[in-house]
C-alpha cells in the first residue's frame, strides 16, 4: 500500500488492504477465469494469502486484465506482487491491468 503508515516498497498482504487508492501487495493465484469467444476479452484471477484461509470477501482480491485472454505465467499456485489502483466492483475489491512481478510459480505435479 503506498501510504505513510507503511515502508516505500513494502508489498501489505491481501487481508490489510484499504478500501480504495492505490496500493502495493502480495498473494498467491486461487483461481483464474477464462472469458469465452463470444465475450469482450478479459482475463481474471482471484488473488488470497496463503497463509490464511480466504473466508470472505475482505480476504480475496480479483485482478482482471483487459483485452487479453491468457497472460503468460499467470496460474493458480503462482505468487505475484501487484501494484495499481484499487476499487470495489460487484463487492470485491478489484484491481485492473495492474503491473504484477512473479515471485514464484507453482511446480506441475
């Protein structure tokens, strides 16, 4: 989160994340959506800590790519640190396009 309660660069976990702004995190991919053919392209993942159960909404945060249908390396497993504007859409807390750095990849088993 950029704020002045946290460090310049410090990724917050997706549980301490404000309401709205801009903000910095990190979490681990749940699940992504596929938008079909006949949809406007839009690629979605639903981002959770690992570390805590993903009860309720407050603990889940979805990032959606627009126009694109895949983003490489993108996956349930993988650990990525986003950065953009946060918002709330349809009551999730929502991040769009975002830049995102892959910190780690989950090994196909």
């Amino acid at each position: 989160m950029v704020d002045a309660s946290q460090p310049p660069g410090e990724a917050v976990p997706i549980s301490g994340l404000p309401e709205r702004g801009r903000v910095l995190c990190q979490g681990f991919i749940e699940s992504v959506t596929y938008a079909p053919a006949t949809q406007v392209a839009a690629f979605t993942a639903i981002v959770t800590d690992h570390d805590r159960p993903a009860t309720g909404r407050r603990n889940r945060l979805r990032v959606i790519w627009l126009g694109r249908r895949r983003v490489p390396g993108i996956d349930a497993g993988t650990e990525l640190r986003l950065e953009g504007m946060l918002t709330v859409r349809d009551g999730l807390p929502t991040i769009f396009n975002p830049r995102y750095e892959i910190l780690s990849h989950q090994e196909n088993q």
